[in-house]
C-alpha cells in the first residue's frame, strides 16, 4: 500500500505544469441534513476526477458526482444535482484506484 501511494504522488509531481492528473476513484463524503448540525455518511465507488487530491475534495465537480452516485437510478437525477446546495457537502476520504492519465487544467 506505501508503494503504491508513493506511485501516485510521483504521478502527482510529475504532472506538467498545464496539465491536472486524472484518477479513478472511490468516494466517501458527509452530507448536512437540512438545517440540523446532523451528517450523514455516503460513500460513491468509481468515480473520475481530476487535480490533487485536495483539489478533488474541494471540487464542485466531484460534490456533484457524489450526489449523482446517491441518486442513481431515480428519475429526474440532473435535475436534483442542479438543485442541490453544495455547501452542505463535505468530501472526507478519497481512495485512488488507478491513475488515468493527464487531462488540461
């Protein structure tokens, strides 16, 4: 498992200056339930990101696959994300599962 994290930081460092890495990913986030102090726990598998990891978990793009991920396979799924504030997300652990490639920043 070492090995492997140093891989992908390598990767990471190595990334040219205009490019961001891109990971296939798992995903675990908590999600505030309405106006309550209360989170609830999800966790999303095989999701694609791109950036370092702090840049995933800040992404608004990544919230959204998150949400996406939770709604699956109900009707109106887009429009949901859409609507979904995204300040009541909070990614907390990201798990790279392979390294894809790099994409433009």
């Amino acid at each position: 498992m070492l090995n492997e994290i140093e891989v992908k930081d390598a990767e990471v460092l190595n990334c040219p200056p205009d490019r961001s890495p891109i990971f296939y990913i798992n995903l675990a986030g908590k999600i505030r339930q309405g106006k309550s102090k209360k989170f609830i726990t999800y966790k999303v598998k095989e999701v694609i990101a791109k950036g370092t990891i702090e840049e995933i978990k800040k992404n608004d793009k990544t919230k959204k696959s998150l949400i996406r991920g939770i709604y699956k396979g109900l009707t109106g799924v887009n429009k949901r994300v859409n609507n979904f504030d995204l300040t009541k997300i909070i990614i907390t652990d990201v798990e790279i599962l392979e390294f894809l490639g790099y994409g433009v920043k």
